[in-house]
C-alpha cells in the first residue's frame, strides 16, 4: 500500500473507534452534542460579572480628627465621608471623642457611625455653615445648610448610640439681619434609602430635622430634643417614624408639601407614613401636626401605638386655608394615649391656619382642600379639656369620611362636628364632661343620635372667594 492509503485506513479506523466508544457510553453523544450547540450559540466575549463593591471602614481620626472639642474638626471629617463614597461606600466611624464641626454633607452609600461616648458639636460661627436654597414654610428661599445633610444622594444613615448637638449660639429660624433661614439639624434633600437609627440629638430654635423630596426614609430609636420642631416631613413618600421620644418647643412632627401656588403647581405630596411606639412632649402646638402647608398634599398616614404626653394646642391638629389646593386624605390613627394636652386631643381647621400667602394663592374652590377619610379608634384620653373640635370643615367641600371609634378616659367637653359625610362614631365612653357629648351641624352617617344641634352663628365664618390672578402663575 502507498503512504497515502496507510493513512487514510488509520482514519478511518480511528473514527469507527470513537463512534464505538459513543454507542458504549449511552448519552454521551447526546451531551456533546447539546455543548457543541451552546458553544456555537454563545457570544463570541462574555462579560465577566462586576466585581463586589468594597466597604470601606474608616476612622475619622486616621483623617486627622481632634474629638478634643476645640479644634475644627470639620475638614478631616467631610473628607472620611468623601473618602469612603469614592471608594465605594461603607461607614465612617467617629469614636468616642468632643468634635466640634460646621456643616458636613453625606454622599451617597456612607453610613456615619458614631460611637458610644462621641457628640458632634455645631460650630457656633456662620461662615461654617454653606450658603444654599432652602425650603422654609413651603416656599424655596435663601438659607444656611443643615448641620448634617444629605443632597442628591442614596443609601446614606447616620446611627448612634452617640450624640448631635447643635450650638447654642444660633438661635430662632430666621436670621434677624437678612431673614435667611437658620440651619436645620439634619436636612436630607431628593435622597434615597436614609436611615437615622439609635441617636441622641438636640437642636435649639430651628427644626430639627427635614427631610424634603425623599424617598424610604426611617427614623428608629431616636431622641428629638428641640426648640422647634421635631421632624418635618416635607414632600416624602415612604416614611417610617418608629420607636422615637420627642421634646420640642413646637410640633414634635409637622407632615408637609409646599405653600400656595408654588406648591401646588409642583404637585409633589408627602405620602406612605407610618409613625409608630412614640412618645410625644409638645410645648407650643402638636405632637402630631398636618399642615397647614398642604398644597402638593397628604396622603395615607399611619399613627399606632403612641403616646401624646403633651401638647401645647391639639394633642392631633389637622390643618390649611383655602388657597392651598390638594387633598388631605386617608388618615389613619390607633391605639393612643393621650394627656397634657392644654386645648384637647383633635381639631381640625380647614379655614385659615397658617400664612395666607397673598398673592400667590390657588383660586376657586380648587383651591380649598379636599379631606377626606380621617379615622380614630382606640383612643385613651387622661383630663382632655376637649375631646374632639371638628367644626373648622369648609362647607363647600364637607370633609368625606370620618371615624371615631372606641374612645375611653376623661374629659370636659365632648366632640364637635361640622360640615361631614359619611361619620360614624361609635364606643364613645368618656367621663367628667359638661353639656352635651356630640355635638353636630349638617353631619351625615351613623351613631349620630341625640346629638345637639349647634348653632350655625357659632361656625366659622366662610371668607370671599380667592379670585384668579390677572396674571397666571408660572414657577420662577
């Protein structure tokens, strides 16, 4: 045989040998056939996975912080935190230590730690603190930075079990001189995912804190002691308030969405709350407030298992004007105890609260809010001076849905209602009050009998129609 016939005879051979090989092994065949297929049809490169991102631990005194509470600590703590966002995000730790600091930002995926033992001490001097827009009663204006905040950034928190105390030296709101507004304590600005959890604060004349156009934020196990408000939920969704004690000067929580047309036209609401296991000290106004600046709206609120210590109005006070426009609907409050409240446990005001904002007001009856399904139940009052002031509905838009359930304890005068579809009381066993327990003018619904008529000159008097402008609004 030649050369070229030997090897072709070896081929074959070989072959017939491995198609042998196939027939004794069942199934081999079919799977290398079915890896040919997959490696055909697979891309030519395959992206590799992202890698993990790392998390950065980071001790600020490593960055040249003092904690002797003397030294300006400011730099070498912004620049942990701008530290540990560039590379990829983590904690920043303040161990025990007095650092005194102006304004400092979080970024995004830094949570700051501080520790057992450690405070943060606001500068007292101005210049530390940035000159920015800020929201103040609903309408954007000139003001300082929060002494902690947050602008434009996701997957940020602060938690303890230390200490943020703001300076004494900065007191009231607004700044005397110009009439900018004074720093907040903590601000959190169109963030994401914050979580404040297991702190100490304190602030003076100012708001604590305000979260304003954020989403899925949490306050756990924090103690609120201000000389102002407590939190201002402003234009949030996603809120949760669990486990916290408020001492404030003003409403312990103030829920919000911008003022007049301005807010109006930006139409963003504060939504999705849920305010749990608190305990409330109010000197001047609420524990919890709603409004009176309403004019995005508010919506779904939870309240459960509370405690109103103190108040100095309403322990509960739902409130805004005509001119503000939007809704207040779909408030939901269980399970709460309530004493010390110097005015009662509930009003509503739908009629003039808060700052009329001449001339930028909604017009026509768009602009009287719309509420809608408030509901009470298991409710314990100690000593109210009134049970429930609910008269202050506007008559062209009757407050549509009203709960009042379950309601134990003492007081000296009982409940009011006015301008209300859809009420229903019921469970109402209060003692120690004078004259008539329900009280009632054009309400509509069930357990209403025996209610005293109230006499219409009593209500609140309906002012004129806001008119539209000559000119129409345009943001600016």
């Amino acid at each position: 045989m030649t050369d070229k016939v030997l090897q072709e005879r070896r081929d074959f051979l070989k072959k017939a040998a491995q198609g042998t090989m196939l027939a004794m092994l069942p199934g081999l065949a079919e799977a290398q056939d079915v890896k040919k297929a997959a490696t055909s049809a697979a891309p030519a490169h395959k992206a590799a996975a992202a890698p993990a991102k790392p998390k950065v631990v980071l001790n600020v005194k490593d960055l040249g912080a003092t904690g002797d509470g003397k030294t300006k600590d400011t730099v070498a703590l912004q620049l942990a935190i701008e530290r540990c966002s560039n590379l990829g995000g983590g904690e920043v730790v303040v161990p025990a230590g007095d650092y005194l600091t102006g304004a400092l930002a979080l970024r995004s995926n830094v949570l700051l730690r501080i520790e057992d033992g450690a405070t943060l001490n606001g500068s007292p001097d101005m210049p530390d603190y940035p000159f920015v827009e800020v929201r103040w009663e609903g309408h954007f204006m000139q003001g300082y930075s929060a002494f902690i905040s947050g602008t434009d950034a996701e997957n940020i928190g602060i938690v303890g079990p230390g200490k943020i105390i703001a300076t004494p030296a900065i007191r009231g709101r607004l700044e005397r001189t110009t009439g900018y507004r004074l720093p907040a304590l903590m601000e959190f600005i169109n963030c994401k995912n914050v979580n404040v959890e297991n702190l100490h604060t304190e602030q003076t004349g100012m708001w604590s804190t305000h979260p304003l156009y954020s989403e899925n934020v949490t306050f756990k196990n924090v103690y609120f002691k201000s000389g102002a408000d407590g939190i201002d939920v402003d234009s949030c969704k996603h809120v949760v308030i669990d486990g916290c004690i408020f001492e404030t000067g003003d409403d312990c929580i103030s829920l919000k969405s911008g003022r007049g047309v301005e807010g109006n036209t930006i139409a963003r609401p504060t939504e999705d709350v849920h305010i749990s296991n608190c305990s409330f000290k109010d000197q001047a106004f609420a524990c919890i407030g709603i409004g009176s600046e309403t004019s995005g709206g508010v919506r779904d609120v939870h309240v459960d298992h509370c405690k109103c210590l103190g108040a100095g109005s309403f322990a509960i006070y739902i409130k805004s004007r005509p001119g503000r426009g939007a809704f207040i609907e779909n408030i939901y409050m269980n399970d709460l105890e309530v004493s010390g409240a110097r005015n009662g446990f509930l009003r509503f005001n739908i009629f003039n609260s808060g700052i009329a904002d001449t001339p930028n007001l909604v017009p026509g009856d768009v602009g009287i809010p719309t509420v809608r399904n408030f509901e009470f139940r298991n409710i314990k009052v100690t000593d109210m001076p009134v049970l429930v002031e609910g008269t202050g509905i506007h008559p062209h838009k009757p407050l549509d849905g009203f709960v009042l359930q379950n309601v134990t304890g003492t007081c000296k005068k009982g409940i009011s209602l006015a301008y209300i579809n859809n009420a229903h009381v019921s469970g109402i066993k209060v003692t120690g009050f004078d004259g008539p327990l329900l009280s009632t003018y054009n309400v509509k619904g069930t357990g209403l009998a025996g209610a005293k008529p109230i006499d219409v000159a009593t209500l609140p008097k309906v002012a004129d129609p806001i008119l539209p402008p000559a000119t129409p609004y345009q943001l600016h």
